[in-house]
C-alpha cells in the first residue's frame, strides 16, 4: 500500500459531477518531471487539462476528486474515467509498481475488473476519436513493458489486495495450561 497526497488543484477544474466507471492510464511527456513538478504546472495557469492522479517514482499525488470530472482524454471519456498519469521518472519500477497499486485499489473499491474498466489513452483515442494520443505505449517499450503486462500485473494486484489478512489463532486451552504450569513451578 502507498500513501497518497491529496493536493487539490485550484486551476483546470471542471467542478462537473463524475460517478467514475473506469480508468484512463497516460504517460506525462516529460521527462523528469515529478508529480509535484506536474501538480505545480496544472496549478499554476488555464492548461485546459488535467488529471485526478500523477504517479512517480516514490509519489502519488491526487489533484482532482474521484467525483469530479478531469479533462484528460476528451469529452465523453473525461465524463466516464478516472485518470493517472504515469510521470516519466526513475526508476522506472516504482513508477510501474506505484501506477499497478492505484489501478487495483479504484478497482477494488469500484468493483471494476480491467477488461472493460481500465485503457490506455490510446484506447480512448481509437474509441471515442476525440484525441488522437497513444499513451502510455510507448512510454512502457521504452521500458520493456507492454499494455498487456501492465493489465496483468493489475489483475495480479487485484487478487493480492483482495487476500483476506490471515490472523494467527490462539489456542486458550494451550495458552491457559502453559500459563497454569508456570504457576506451579514458581510455587516448587
């Protein structure tokens, strides 16, 4: 589990109503820029975009509510998902790791599956035809990870999260008779 920090944008929000019912992963584009350096960018002008999370390599930071829509992937997918965009920092595998854990949680608490709840925004561009972006593709080559494996790894995240914690049991009966034997053998 990681922490996420709640720093809420002031510029670029829609203030429109979401009842989110999946989620949208990008990549950022720029390379080097941490989640603070984006949440400062998309804070500090009219950019007429945004998203609700920006994950790097040892952050997660959420700038728009989950109930509220983010101008991420044009129109009719800015009204249906949630959105996460992968910053292109180092290493790499937190990045990924951090992105999986996001992914699986939303799905969990929203009980989305990946199949028909999680895209790429290269997905949304081929379905709606509202932007033409291909993110986060090849942001994942460039790393040796393709889309496939990236929904893999969060339906492997999924099953973990869901594992019930396993409490260990105490044995009273042992317990009292150890404790009973203890007893006596201070009073020898």
């Amino acid at each position: 589990m990681y922490e996420i920090s709640e720093q809420l944008i002031k510029y670029n929000r829609s203030c429109q109503s979401l009842s989110p019912q999946g989620f949208v992963i990008h990549a950022t584009d720029t390379p080097n820029a941490t989640a603070q350096n984006e949440h400062d960018y998309f804070n500090s002008g009219d950019r007429q975009a945004s998203a609700h999370y920006f994950v790097d390599s040892s952050n997660i930071i959420r700038t728009i509510p989950e109930n509220e829509v983010a101008w991420h992937a044009g129109s009719t997918a800015n009204h249906k998902f949630l959105s996460v965009e992968m910053c292109e920092t180092d290493p790499f595998d937190e990045v990924w790791s951090r992105t999986v854990w996001l992914v699986a949680d939303a799905c969990i608490r929203y009980n989305w599956t990946t199949g028909p709840n999680v895209y790429s925004h290269r997905g949304i561009s081929a379905m709606y035809h509202e932007t033409d972006h291909t993110d986060p593709i090849q942001y994942l080559a460039d790393h040796g990870k393709t889309w496939g494996q990236l929904l893999a790894a969060i339906d492997e995240e999924i099953v973990t999260l869901k594992k019930p914690v396993v409490v260990p049991t105490v044995n009273k009966t042992a317990q009292a008779i150890s404790l009973l034997e203890q007893a006596i053998s201070l009073l020898k």
